[in-house]
C-alpha cells in the first residue's frame, strides 16, 4: 500500500493516491468554477479514478517492458458525504480482501 498526497495550496486542491496490486486510486477535489456560497451547493466536487496497470508491451528498441496506466473507472461526487458513503462498494469492486480496503479507507479523506 502506498500514498502519496499533493497540495497545490492548503485546503484548495487536494488530491490523494493509493496503489493495490495492480490498481492504482486517486481522489480528488475541485473547487466548482464561479462558486459563490448559495445556499444548497457544496463549495467542492469530488472525483474517483481507478486505473489498471495490466496492459503492457514491449518496446521494440530496447526490449524493455513499457506499462501503461488504462482508466477503467471515474466517479464524480456532488459532496464529501456522497463520497464517503460510496467509497466502500466502489473499492469493494477492485479489492476483494477486507483488510485492504481498511487500510485504503485509512489513507483516503
């Protein structure tokens, strides 16, 4: 299990990334464009990707095996609480040991 966590400035884009076997998640969030605070809108929207590191080749000049990351799923989520109440049958797809997506839930927001 491995994390890493970029900020581009505090509290504004945040963006978090976790590996199992052989996928890779990243969550994320975007302030909406022109948000102004109205009443019923979340300043923030959120996205899941899932890749697939599976599909490889082989580079014919050199030999040497070149992975490519295939996006095989994408979400976005109105609100945070959208995004937690969600994000256990979507990581529930990809992993299937429990203890794993513990561990995931663990390191995301």
């Amino acid at each position: 299990m491995q994390q890493t966590n970029h900020s581009r400035k505090p509290m504004e884009n945040e963006i978090i990334e976790f590996h199992y076997e052989n996928y890779q998640f990243i969550i994320t969030r975007f302030k909406r464009i022109n948000w102004k605070q109205y009443e019923g809108f979340a300043q923030y929207q959120y996205f899941l990707f899932v890749f697939d590191k599976r599909l490889a080749k082989i580079n014919q000049e050199n030999s040497l095996i070149e992975v490519f990351n295939t996006e095989i799923r994408d979400i976005a989520f109105a609100t945070f609480e959208d995004l937690t109440q969600n994000i256990h049958a979507v990581l529930s797809e990809y992993i299937l040991v429990d203890d794993a997506i513990f561990e995931c839930l663990k390191v995301s927001p």
